[in-house]
C-alpha cells in the first residue's frame, strides 16, 4: 500500500433531530481496499456523501492528496478525483455506453463540437480495461446490472479517479459476478487506486478488502488490517457487544395445516411445484439464482400467473386473482425489492404502514387521523423503528429501517400467512439480529411464515422445513435436524435429487434450534 490519499478529521454532520456524524476520523491510502462497516444507520452513507460532496460537514475537515478540500458538491469531488459507484448503479438508460461514460465531462475536439469519435475510441480502451464485452454504441438499458457496475467503473477511470467508492456494489450480482468484480477490483488496487468498499457481506469483507474502519451510531469505532480481524471482533464493534448467535432458539410446536400449494407449473419458470405449511411454521425456500423461488411465491399471491396447479387455504380451494384478493384471504407478502416494491420513499413512515388500510382506517372521504396514528405507533413501536418522528419520509431510513417499515405496514393487517421474500437483503449483522427475532416471536405466536433467502446459514438458522430447488422443480425438502449445508448444496445445484434427507414434513416436530 502506498502514501496516504484521504484524512478526514472530526468530521460531524447533524439533521434536525438526527446525529448522523460526530467527530469521525477516517484515513485511507493509495492502492489498498478499504472496507467501511458499521449497522445501518452507523453513519457510512452520510460519511460518503460528505465525501462526496452531496452533504456539507458541520464541522471538521477533509484533506485529498495532501490538500485540504471544500467540497460544495459533487462535481467538486469528481474533479478532485473522487468517483462513487452506488449500490443501484444508476445511469441515463436510454443513452449509449460511451455517453454514460463521458457525462458530465464530454470531450470536445477542435472547434465546438463534442469529439464523439474520440469519446468512442476511448470508451473502447476502457472497456477492454474493465473487460466489459459489449459495444460503447449499447443503450444501457439493455446491460444487465453486473454490466452497470463495469460501465460505472469506466466512466471512474476516464475521470482518472484515485479515489473510487463502491457502495454495496454485490447486492444484485450472482457469484460469479462478484468473482469478475473483485477481480477488477484487485486490477485497481494494483494500478494504485484506493478502493473505499462498503458490504455488510463479511464473506466478501475478509475476501476483497485490506483494512477497515468501523462506526456506530454515527462516531468512529476503530480500524485496523483485515488480515488481525475475525468476525466476531467486528461484529462486537459494529454493535457494542458480543454477538452469541445470529439465530433465535426457538421451540417449533406446528398447528394444523393452513396453506396446500399443488402442482404449480408455469412454463419456462417452474414445474410441478407443492408444498404445505402449518400454523406457527417458518417454511425456508433456497436455491441458486433462477431456481424459481420467487416466481412460485409471485403466482401464489396472483402477481404473476400459472398454468396448472391449485391452492388450499385451510383444505378449501382458493383462486387468488392479485395482492388485494389475497390479503383478504390472509395472505401478506413481503417482496425482495423493499425501495421499488415494498415502501414507498417519498412518503412519511406512518402513511407507508397504513397503506394497505386506508379503506379501513377511512372516515367518508378523509382518513381517520386518530386511527392511523394509532396503527403507526403500535406496529411502529413493535418493529422499533428508528426515526427522528412517524411524519419523516421513508427516504431518510437506513435500509434496516425501511425494511422494519414494510414489515410493519404487512403486520399491521394481521395476516395469517406471511411471505418474506430475501428479509434481510442488504441490511446489517444487528438489524438482521433484530428481524429474525421478530420472524421467530412471530411464529411462535402461531403466524404461518414462507421466508425466501439466499443465505445458507439463515435458511438452517430460521426454518423448521426447508424446500430447496432447482431449476425450476422441488429438488428436496429437509426437516430441520437433516438439514446440512453440504446436502442443501447438493440438493440446489441438482446433485442427488430425490435422495434420503428429503424428509417428509410431518417428521418436523418440537425440538429446541
């Protein structure tokens, strides 16, 4: 690793009513991956805006390349050679590549024209560089977000950054785009850049980065090298004590039989698809990514269609038509994408949990202000919800927070099944903590659960059956004491199918986790 490249000293930002930053130190150098962690709401977003100039700091300073720096916004600190790669790798999806690269410092040639061929030949070399095989004259529209990820690298070294923050930037991508990823990212470590990585993902903490820094409720912690690190050190500075299991143990008592999935086929997405849940049971479903988990529970709630197959709710047969029919049956889900399909940014937090109710919490034409604040604050309170107040927008929520918020505004309609499709995507170790608690609290209170998760240890930490599948079919479905990483694994990736340990679920009864 080589010189120092960023200090930023006593940096504090406040909001009214929020302490977003206190006097936080943070050094980087030059040729090193640096991993920021802390829980959502530790304060990493806010550091990194400051950084990047979207906030302004209340106080302290901030020194790039030896030079002290006043970033008014961010087009300051591009042009100081900061760039930042977000977690949704947003672009101008109706311009071409080699535009998205160039904007906001076109090349002009000679005379007022912009250099267009110029800008192409460059975005050529740069795309060989990040070895993206597309055309720079691709609309980005048509990239998937892996692809997004390697045009937002270009457009970073075209700017000549020293200087590139990557913000969850795996969140979307399967593992071997991850892999492709770090490896660009170990190209530009090598080259000297200073990669400033932030993952609640300690897998790829301990595989990708150099050295951390660590920060809680907005003020720095401590760092050091990842190599002196193990995860329960971080995890106990992340969340100031010791962390002594990820997973509620639970007693797992089943009612009676409430849901009877049968024979869901659609095709080119699944086939041939049943299973039952129980009152009070947590039913994991895992896979590889287009296994078709997320297609099934899309045509159970009548989001996307079926082409055989029926659905038992209590031993009568049900049609559900769309969300609204079934959760009039008692049926809430959860979806994986929180931001554009489970809350809605721009409203407060108290009109996101009523949402659902607001036939209900009516009074003629306006809403029952009494009763909806009354909604808020029970389920709000429940899922302890941190906010400066009910009436602040969704927006301003970590994304713990926000996935508390979609919990609670589905809770709120007291539903006797509840889908949860990837809970705690993108959140970290102690909002995570925090969610699975509530999950198991509730399904000790006899709530019927469907949890969908990509995380193999989460899968055997929380369900009482597990349904594994593969390309598009029930692969294997495990009790919870034959469940084993190695035989999930086995059973995901079409190894073995239909072997022992497809145990039968009425065998998964009481028994401590």
């Amino acid at each position: 690793m080589g010189q120092t490249i960023l200090e930023m000293r006593g940096i504090s930002k406040y909001f009214p009513g929020i302490k977003a930053l206190e006097g936080v130190d943070f050094t980087m150098r030059s040729g090193e991956v640096h991993a920021l962690i802390g829980e959502n709401g530790a304060g990493k977003s806010t550091l990194v805006k400051v950084l990047t100039g979207v906030h302004q700091p209340n106080s302290g300073t901030i020194l790039f390349n030896g030079i002290e720096r006043d970033f008014r916004n961010p087009v300051d600190a591009r042009r100081a050679g900061i760039a930042a790669i977000h977690q949704d790798a947003s672009m101008f999806a109706d311009l071409s590549v080699a535009e998205n690269i160039f904007s906001g410092h076109f090349q002009r040639g000679p005379g007022p024209l912009l250099d267009w061929r110029g800008m192409r030949s460059q975005s050529v070399a740069l795309l060989e560089r990040v070895e993206l095989k597309v055309s720079p004259d691709t609309l980005v529209r048509e990239l998937s977000v892996a692809q997004r990820h390697l045009v937002a690298i270009a457009r970073a070294l075209s700017e000549e950054a020293s200087l590139v923050i990557m913000d969850e930037p795996t969140s979307a991508l399967s593992q071997r785009e991850t892999s492709d990823l770090f490896k660009i990212i170990r190209q530009l470590r090598t080259e000297g850049k200073a990669i400033l990585f932030i993952s609640h993902k300690f897998d790829e903490v301990f595989e990708i980065a150099d050295s951390y820094t660590v920060l809680r409720d907005g003020c720095y912690v401590g760092e050091g090298e990842i190599k002196g690190a193990t995860i329960d050190s971080l995890v106990s500075m992340m969340v100031g004590r010791e962390l002594s299991s990820m997973y509620p143990t639970r007693r797992a008592n089943p009612g009676p039989e409430i849901l009877s999935v049968q024979g869901f086929s659609r095709a080119g997405f699944y086939r041939d698809v049943s299973f039952s849940l129980k009152k009070g049971e947590i039913l994991g479903m895992f896979g590889l990514v287009g296994a078709g988990r997320t297609d099934v529970v899309l045509s159970l709630v009548g989001l996307e269609p079926k082409d055989a197959g029926k659905i038992l709710l209590k031993g009568k047969e049900v049609r559900i038509s769309g969300p609204r029919e079934a959760l009039r049956l008692g049926i809430a889900h959860l979806p994986e994408d929180r931001q554009s399909q489970g809350v809605i940014l721009d409203m407060s937090i108290s009109a996101n949990i009523t949402l659902p109710q607001v036939d209900a919490l009516a009074k003629g034409p306006f809403l029952d202000a009494s009763a909806e604040r009354k909604v808020t604050q029970t389920y709000g309170a429940q899922m302890e919800i941190k906010a400066s107040g009910w009436n602040a927008n969704a927006k301003t929520l970590s994304g713990g927070n926000q996935q508390k918020v979609v919990l609670a505004k589905w809770l709120s309609t007291e539903p006797e099944i509840l889908i949860l499709d990837e809970p705690t995507k993108g959140i970290d170790v102690g909002a995570k903590a925090s969610v699975h608690s509530f999950i198991s609290s509730l399904a000790t209170k006899g709530l019927a659960i469907i949890m969908i998760s990509s995380e193999l240890p989460e899968i055997l930490g929380m369900s009482d059956k597990i349904l594994v599948m593969y390309e598009g079919r029930v692969a294997a479905l495990f009790d919870r004491d034959s469940a084993n990483e190695a035989s999930i694994m086995r059973a995901a990736t079409g190894i073995g199918i239909g072997e022992a340990g497809v145990a039968a679920s009425d065998s998964a009864e009481g028994g401590d986790r």
